[in-house]
C-alpha cells in the first residue's frame, strides 16, 4: 500500500480517536471528529508525517480545548494524558503496521 497524506490522516485520527473513545472523552461524536482531522490536517500541511506524534498532539489539543477554565489539567476530575509510545507490528516483516497504538498513560503532576 502506497504512503499517501490522507492515510497518514485517517490513521492519525484513528488513534487519536480510539484513544479518546476508551477515556470517555467525547461528548460529541461529530464534534471531535471534526476537530480532531482539522488539527491533523494542519500539522500535516505544516509538515509533520509521524502518525504518533500527530495523534498526540491533536489528543492534547482537544484536552485542552475541553479543560475547564483556570485548571492546567485534568487531575481533579481524573483524567490523565496519553503517550502513544509505539505501533504493533503484524508479522516479522516491519513493513505491515497495525494502526493501533500502545498507549502508556501518564498522571499529571501539577496542582491546578
């Protein structure tokens, strides 16, 4: 399968959104959606083309949007932030990628 800029988005989103799913983090289902490709879209435009690092940054990006004012976190209501630290492999050849992601999750520290 050819590299091409719109799966490297709906991989992202993917991730992105599976994540968000399993958190109960979405409210609106065709809010997030669209939010989520938005933020992608534009860091792609931007140049950026690691899926990881896409996913986390638009997971951080609709936290942040949905933060309540005058918190730094999401620690009294506890969420915690996501770190997608890699992709399974399908198989002994590295080629085949399994989108999903494993995500390793980190409490926040600071005192909101």
């Amino acid at each position: 399968m050819p590299f091409t800029l719109t799966i490297l988005l709906e991989e992202s989103v993917q991730i992105a959104w599976d994540y968000l799913v399993r958190t109960g983090e979405i409210d609106d289902p065709s809010e997030a959606g669209k939010f989520l490709t938005e933020v992608i879209e534009a860091m792609i435009r931007q140049g950026t083309r690691s899926r990881l690092l896409l996913s986390n940054r638009a997971i951080t990006a609709y936290q942040t949007e949905r933060r309540p004012e005058g918190t730094n976190c999401f620690e009294n209501s506890g969420m915690a932030t996501l770190v997608v630290i890699g992709a399974r492999s399908t198989g002994s050849s590295s080629k085949g990628r399994d989108p999903r992601a494993f995500f390793q999750f980190r409490a926040c520290g600071c005192s909101a």
